[in-house]
C-alpha cells in the first residue's frame, strides 16, 4: 500500500507543478496589436497582357512586379513576351519605344501619349494597346464599380495623330496557354 500512495503522490506533484508551469508567464510580456504592413491578401493580382499569334489577340496572364497601375502593364506590354512566350509564338506589333509613355485617367477614358518619333500603330497593336489597359483597369479598380466594357483609350503619337480604340473589341476569354 505505501507503493500506491508513494505514486499518487509522485502524479499529485507532477500535476501541481504542470498547473504551476500553465499558469506562469513565460517572460514575454503581453502586446497590443503590432502594425506590420499590409494585411495577407493570398493571391497577388495579375495582369492581362495581350500578344499576338497567328493573326490573333491573346491575353497573358503576368504578375505584377510591384505597385499594381496601369502604366506598369503599359511598360510590360510594350517589353513584348519574354523567351517563353516567344517559344509559344507570341510577338507583338507594337513599335519599340525611345521612352517611357504617359498613361492619363479621366473616368473611363484613358489617353496614352507615346513618345515623340514612334511609328504609327497598326490596327492591331492599337487593341494590344487597348484591351491590356483595359485589363489593367479592371485589376486597379479591383472591387470597385469600373467596367473594362466601358474603357475608351485614346493613343496620341506627337507628328503623327491620334487614335481611338475601346475595350468593347477585346477577346473576352481567349487566354495564351
């Protein structure tokens, strides 16, 4: 019997001191709410970049480098595809720039002035243009009430003219694989 009572006492004080440890700080003093950037989102937003193949507009799914506007898709599209891309057939009419273009917003009307000395844009290389801002739009205004539908670009090349184009000729689900 002294066994029992020796092993009941054994489990008595483990069980005293594990409440003890429980009940304990561990030397970390408590916080308040410590602001540490921007809340996790899960899945960064992409852009739809639209290249040729074949005669036909596709879009591209990239993801975005950093600060999610619409002149940065401009600056992607106008780089053309990358090496893998290219592997898949995709090119793009676009002309190669001397700069960078300036992309303005009013409503759901975008102008882009490219600069000074770039080729005229081929009908094509107009809805590239067009359709991946307007894409660029939709990831921007993510959440708001702003349609790609309704997107209206105007091209300026300064010496050459201007040029209208609109969202509502872009391919809806024609996506490069």
């Amino acid at each position: 019997m002294g066994r029992g009572r020796g092993q009941r006492a054994v489990r008595a004080g483990l069980s005293l001191t594990a409440a003890a440890l429980l009940l304990s700080s561990c030397g970390i003093p408590s916080t308040g709410v410590v602001e540490a950037g921007e809340a996790a989102t899960g899945i960064r937003p992409a852009y739809v970049l639209y290249f040729v193949r074949q005669d036909t507009l596709l879009g591209v799914r990239s993801r975005v480098p950093g600060t999610v506007d619409i002149e940065t898709a401009v600056e992607l599209l106008f780089r053309g595809p990358d090496a893998v891309l290219g592997r898949k057939g995709l090119t793009t009419e676009l002309p190669p720039l001397t700069s960078p273009p300036t992309v303005r917003a009013d409503g759901a009307r975008l102008s882009v002035e490219l600069p000074r000395g770039t080729e005229p844009l081929t009908r094509t290389a107009l809805a590239q243009l067009t359709c991946t801002i307007a894409a660029a739009r939709v990831v921007v205004d993510a959440g708001s009430s702003s349609s790609s539908g309704s997107t209206a670009v105007t091209v300026t090349i300064p010496g050459v003219g201007r040029t209208e184009g609109s969202a509502k000729t872009c391919p809806e689900s024609a996506t490069a694989e």
